[in-house]
C-alpha cells in the first residue's frame, strides 16, 4: 500500500553490472536490499525455514497488487483457518527480499514479482508458486516533458525499479529491445527504489522516470506524469505478483499453503463482487490517507484481474533467457508451481 510522502533526499543506486545472468551465488548474494532487508533481519530472525513453530511469516509489497492480503489481514481469515498459529506480515520492497527471507529461514512464504522468481528458479532457489495474486499492467512513467520515448533517455537519466531483475526491470528492457534495438540499452539507467520513493522522486524532479505498478503509476499520471510504455503493450495481458513458498515449508506445512491459497481465492472473490467493500478495507488499513473510493477506482481499472492462476510465466520467462537474464526456464508452467495451482489455466 501507498505510505507517506518520505523526506530524505534520493538515494538511488544504478545497476553496476554489465552481465545480467543470474547465478545461485548471485541470487544468494543479491537478496534482500535496503529497507527489505533490515526489517527482516530485526523482526523474523529466529523463525526457522522449516516453520515447525507456531508463527509462520509471510512477506507483501506495497500497492494494489497485495490487496487479497491486506483483505486477509483484516478478516482474520487465516488465524481462523489455522488455529493455534500466529501470522505475523512483514512489508518488504521486492521479490529480492522474500527470496532472501526464504532461503534463510526468515520468512515461510511471501510476495515476489515474476522476475525474481524466474531468477531465482533458474539458479536453484527450491521454491514454488503458491498462488498468483494477480494480472496487471504496469507502466513506464515520466513527467518531463522531454521524454516522449525511450530514446529520449541519456545515460545519467535515472529510471526507478525495484532492483535489477525485478519484473519492472524487465519489462524495461523488452521495450528497450523494441524501441531501441539493444534489451539492455538503459540497464545502467536503473535506480533501486520501492515504489512509493519511486513516485516522491519523480513527482519532485529527483529521477527522470519510473517503472512502478498500481496505484503508484496511476498516482504519479494523476500528477502529470505520461505513459510511456505499457506492459500489455510487450507481453499482452500477464501476471504480477505471486505467492510463493519452499518446498521444504510445503512438505512439513501443507495445511498452511492449502489455507494461503484458499483465502487468496476467497478474497479475490471479494474483490471482485464487493470492489466497494474492498476499497473500503484497504483506505481503512491506510487510516483514511487515500478515500475508498478512489481505491475503488484504482481496483476496477480495465486491465486488472485478481486472480490465483499464473499468466504468461512462459513468455516472460522465454524472453529473459533470450536476453541472458537466465540460463534455465521451465518446459512448463506447471514445473514452478504447487498442487494448489496445478490445475488451473495457467501459462
């Protein structure tokens, strides 16, 4: 969800690597970031990766995107459905942190976009898709008036993503491909900044664009700032966010990624039929920062579709091998996913 405005100056970081191939190492090595990393590192140390205790700790983003469980929050469905167990949520920036919250035992499941999670498949991170969370599109956008397309861009232009190899940052690169003929033309353009530092710094002037997601991007149009790249545009219509869990926490918790998955179900359910009812969860969890029905709004945005089935997994997939984001993707989209999922329409 969208937070304060923060008052600290820019301190986005570019990209420094010229070789964007992930390895373990590197996925190990690259984790958690910032922000990401130093809260779970303070509040879930001591969890255990096996999540034999009575806690389990799940990580989620900030935007739209995690509405099912910001839904799940308020109803307390899964301390219902779970009893005796303690869920405690922890707000990360980007799939870099849940990957490293996972892997050591920090976290037993949370958020990721799909390009961490492909990354992180592809090196051997022994972790599946519990659920999608939702398809969305997600935007390229700029206020200055000097950026009409990518070519535009210098290479002290700074754009915001999340990190390297989040999902943004591939979207990026394959209009980068399209527009400019090189998928890594602004690779060292990016700046790694969770998206609501992302829109302060572009709406103050501190970057020159940003690749954010809902409703951050749709905040910063409002604002005026203009679309330059739509990702539809690339890969058509496609998922965002997953849930995801390792196979080791699947094993010894089945109830718990079995529940996840039905309350996900459930609340997108919601969403769905009572927008109302959940644009009025979610301004409440923000204390009435953003009106609900401005959320409304932002929920019902053509385009948007919450929904539990991973979408266009493949094709992103095959687009970051064939770029040199990865060395290895799935035959098929069944092979990263749980039981949970299997059988649903995916791709």
């Amino acid at each position: 969800m969208s937070r304060p405005p923060v008052l600290s100056p820019f301190r986005g970081t570019p990209a420094a690597s010229t070789e964007p191939s992930y390895r373990r190492r590197d996925v190990l090595r690259l984790g958690a970031t910032g922000v990401g990393a130093l809260a779970l590192t303070a509040a879930c140390g001591g969890s255990g990766g096996s999540g034999s205790g009575k806690e389990i700790v799940i990580s989620q983003g900030s935007g739209i995107s995690y509405t099912a469980l910001i839904i799940i929050q308020a109803k307390g469905w899964l301390e219902k459905d779970l009893p005796g167990r303690t869920i405690t949520w922890r707000t990360v920036s980007g799939g870099n942190a849940t990957r490293d919250g996972l892997v050591s035992g920090r976290l037993h499941l949370g958020s990721s976009g799909l390009g961490p999670f492909l990354i992180g498949w592809g090196a051997g991170i022994p972790w599946r898709i519990v659920s999608s969370l939702n398809d969305m599109p997600l935007w390229l956008v700029a206020k200055d008036r000097r950026f009409q397309s990518l070519k535009d861009f210098r290479p002290g232009d700074k754009i915001a993503a999340i990190a390297p190899g989040s999902i943004q940052s591939v979207m990026l690169q394959k209009a980068a491909q399209q527009q400019l003929g090189d998928p890594h033309a602004l690779d060292k353009n990016i700046a790694s900044m969770a998206h609501p530092d992302a829109l302060q710094a572009l709406i103050g002037g501190q970057i020159a664009a940003a690749y954010t997601a809902p409703p951050f991007q749709f905040q910063a149009v409002e604002q005026g700032a203009r679309k330059l790249v739509d990702s539809y545009d690339l890969f058509g219509k496609h998922g965002f966010n997953v849930m995801v869990a390792t196979q080791e926490y699947e094993e010894k918790n089945p109830d718990v990624i079995n529940a996840v998955h039905r309350n996900i179900a459930k609340a997108n359910d919601l969403i769905i039929k009572s927008p109302a009812e959940a644009a009025q969860i979610l301004s409440q969890a923000e204390k009435g920062k953003i009106p609900a029905a401005k959320y409304r709004e932002y929920l019902t945005y053509q385009g948007i579709e919450f929904t539990t089935t991973p979408h266009s997994l493949l094709k992103i997939g095959a687009f970051m091998k064939e770029v040199g984001v990865v060395k290895k993707v799935p035959g098929d989209w069944r092979e990263t996913v749980f039981d949970t999922v299997k059988n649903e329409n995916g791709s």
